[in-house]
C-alpha cells in the first residue's frame, strides 16, 4: 500500500530540501495561545460535550471537536508570525491522557481532526507560494515506564511498553490520516516511553507501507543537564539513534538561558537536524512567563550563529510574537550542518558508553 495523501510526499520531499537551506521555524506554545481565550468550563464543552458527565475545561485537546475554530485561529496566527512547521494540537490526545477525562475513545478522532485542521491551515498558508509542513505532536502521556509512582515501591509502574505503543499507535494513525507531513514525538522525559513511540510508529510504517519522517524532542526537566528518568543528552540520543530521526533537539522546561548546553550537546554529537523550543522562561509565582520575545531572541539568534540549529521555535509561554522574533532572528543564517561521524559502537544507560576500537 502506498501514501495516497495529497501531495505528502511533495512536502516531505520540500521539508528535507529546504532544512539543508536555511533553519527553519516551528511554532509556539499552544496552551499560553489557548488561555487567552479564558474559556470556562461551558467554553470547553461547546455544543458537542454540554452533557458529558465530568469536567474537562483545562483539556485543551478537545477543543478539537468543540471548538475548533480556536485551533484554526492559532495556527493561522503561528503561521502568520512566520512558522514553517505547525504542531498538532494533539500533545495529549492518546488513550491514556484522555482517560484522565472519560474521553480515551476519542484519540483516534482528536489526531484525526488535530492533523486535518493544522493541514488546512498550512495549505492556505501556502498560497503564497513558500510550503508550510505539519508536525503530528504526540506528547509523553502523563505515565512513565521507567520510574515507580511509589516511593515505597520501586519495582511498580502505572503503565508498560505495550499499552504505551498501542496508545501511541492509533495516535499516529489519526494524524497521518489527517494529513500530517511528520510525526513529532515530544517532551521526552523518559527514554523508555519515547522508544515505545518509535516502535508503535515504525511498526503502522510497515502496515501502512509508507513512512513519514520521525522528529525526536527530548525534555531535560532541570539543571542536572538529565531528562526525569535520568539520562544525559548524548545517553538519550544514543538510545534513539536507530530510529533515524530526521531531527533530536531539546524543548520545554527550561528557559533559552539554561538551555543552550543541552543543545549544543545533541548539536556535536547527533548526525541528524537539530532543533529546540525552549519554554519563555521558567514560571514565576504567578505561573506566568517572563521571557519577551526580544529577550528569548538574544540567546537563540547567538545559538543560530554558532552552528547549533536547524530548526528553532517556542514551548510553553511563547506566542506568535515570540516567533515572529525568531523567524526574523533567524533569516539569513545559515543552518548547522550535520556532522559525519565515525562509525563506534555507542551505547547507553544513564551515561553514554562509547566502544574503544
């Protein structure tokens, strides 16, 4: 069987193209673009949900099926700012983080409809001749495969590999039936998690008999430069590296201030593209972010001239006016370039382990 999507494999073919070209713009934070909005709970329901019998304002996914004139309206104006590349609003539309609102029979239909709204999005975006890619986002889900939710017991876990990749699974077939150009696995806080990603996703390539190009963001949650379940950057990309990812970067988390060695660590040792999408900041007590666009771009303008990106966005707290900072920043400067690197065993646990020849 082959992609019958329209034109995926054109922009797939434009994607790795134009990365080779220039560094290229992802978008910004979807939740601080959704609570301007201050929806309540009726807000989040719409028409569809007035009578479901729990809560779900705060599910920002399901305004999908609710509201989906609010994602229209965000990934125009992401795309307007400048974006290459929109993320589906799907970082949480797997079984297991819907369960948390009664809704997990509606993954498939949330990546559906996530991916065939950003598509339409892109596509006018498009008319103006510079194509616009979509980015499937599949979030971490709000379970770990690798670490005990109890202290008392370090052998349990709340979920395993195979009920991570069936989830992850359906999530990608929604969005590559909605007209994704590629799948983004992101927010990796545990390596164990994001490798049962790949396989669900390989393995519906092998099914459908196409495959889509694989982007990796991993997550280092403080200063001890590790992700949640203990890696080093360098450790997680050697983890990772069979899947042949199309890009590995670093977002969300940290602000660009800390950022940048992390960065610059997959930067040397990852031949594949590299991005990042640092947050604006780190919440102050209020939970908001502090970072201005012009603030943010003093760091990421400097990361572009010294050769660390090829693709540079926002997490949490940034908006269209963070990235048309970026994109302006970025205009000009000439990508990273990937590495070629020698062929070594490499090796991971919580610390990189290189063969000696």
């Amino acid at each position: 069987m082959s992609d019958s999507y329209p034109g995926r494999q054109a922009r797939i073919d434009a994607l790795k193209e134009t990365l080779k070209k220039r560094i290229l713009v992802l978008d910004g934070a979807a939740g601080t673009f959704i609570q301007r909005f201050e929806l309540d709970e009726a807000g989040y329901r719409g028409d569809r949900f007035a009578g479901w019998a729990s809560d779900i304002k705060g599910n920002n996914d399901i305004l999908i099926l609710s509201r989906p004139e609010i994602v229209r309206d965000m990934h125009d104006a992401y795309l307007a700012a400048g974006a290459d590349i929109i993320e589906t609003n799907t970082f949480s539309s797997t079984t297991i983080a819907q369960a948390d609102y009664g809704m997990e029979d509606l993954a498939f239909e949330l990546n559906r409809e996530g991916a065939r709204i950003a598509r339409e999005a892109a596509d006018a975006a498009a008319k103006d001749g510079r194509t616009r890619f979509v980015a499937g986002a599949i979030g971490p889900t709000n379970r770990t495969a690798s670490i005990s939710p109890d202290v008392n017991d370090p052998g349990k876990r709340n979920t395993d590999f195979d009920t991570l990749a069936d989830s992850y699974g359906e999530a990608a077939r929604g969005l590559l039936e909605g007209g994704a150009d590629a799948i983004l696995i992101e927010t990796i806080f545990d390596t164990l998690n994001a490798k049962a990603a790949i396989f669900a996703v390989k393995a519906l390539f092998d099914t459908l008999g196409f495959e889509v190009p694989i982007m990796l963001s991993v997550t280092i949650t403080d200063q001890s430069g590790r992700t949640l379940s203990g890696q080093t950057p360098e450790a997680f990309w050697n983890a990772v590296r069979h899947a042949r990812p199309l890009s590995v970067g670093v977002n969300c988390a940290l602000g660009p201030d800390l950022m940048r060695p992390y960065v610059a660590e997959l930067s040397r040792v990852a031949d594949a593209y590299v991005s990042a999408y640092p947050n604006a900041g780190l919440p102050n007590a209020f939970g908001d972010y502090d970072e201005t666009p012009s603030s943010m771009t003093k760091h990421l303008k400097e990361w572009a001239e010294s050769g660390l990106l090829n693709i540079v966005g926002g997490c949490c707290g940034t908006t269209p006016d963070h990235i048309r900072a970026f994109a302006e920043a970025v205009k000009g400067v000439q990508p990273r370039e990937i590495p070629e690197l020698e062929t070594e065993m490499k090796l991971s646990g919580l610390e990189p382990f290189k063969l000696a020849g």
